[in-house]
C-alpha cells in the first residue's frame, strides 16, 4: 500500500518540524526505526503518560537546585530505550 497525504488513521497528529509536515507511513520495507520514536512523543503529547507516571513518583530533590523536572528526566529515558540509542543507554541488547 503506497504512502498518501491521508494520515487521519492516527489517533493524534504529529508536530510540524520547520513549517514542514510530518507523516508516519509503514509500507518502507526494511529502513531505519528511529520515526517510531517520533510516534510515541506524539502519542504520548496525546496521552500524557510521562507526566502522569511523574506525577506519582515522589521526587524529594531540593526545589530550588532543580533543572530538569522528573518529567523531563522520564521522557528522555523512555525515548531513549525507544530509540535504543547505546549512546544513551537505550534498548535492552547488552542486558541479560
């Protein structure tokens, strides 16, 4: 099935980069992964899982030395695993 402007099949829309659109197709054959990370930030901008796990989870640092809230923190692990990027630890290849 060929790729078309049709991406209304998503549940949510992805953000524009540079004033361009962005769409998701799955017919590509054997090419790179890494738009699925795209994916997930869109479904979870959609979803506010990240945010909603961080609310939960108690973060007893000092306020006032804080640069990256507990959101933050998640997210970039969860898309780094996503993406499994070793450079940031990601994805489950080098763990038994």
């Amino acid at each position: 099935m060929p790729a078309t402007d049709d991406d209304t099949l998503l549940p949510f829309s992805l953000p524009s980069i540079c004033q361009k659109k962005v769409t998701a197709a799955f017919d590509g054959g054997l090419i790179s992964s890494d738009g699925g990370v795209l994916l997930l930030a869109g479904a979870d901008k959609r979803l506010g899982l990240i945010d909603t796990l961080a609310a939960i989870i108690p973060d007893h640092r000092d306020p006032a030395l804080i640069t990256h809230s507990m959101a933050d923190i998640l997210r970039a692990r969860v898309f780094a695993i996503a993406g499994a990027c070793p450079c940031e630890g990601g994805g489950l290849s080098g763990r038994r």
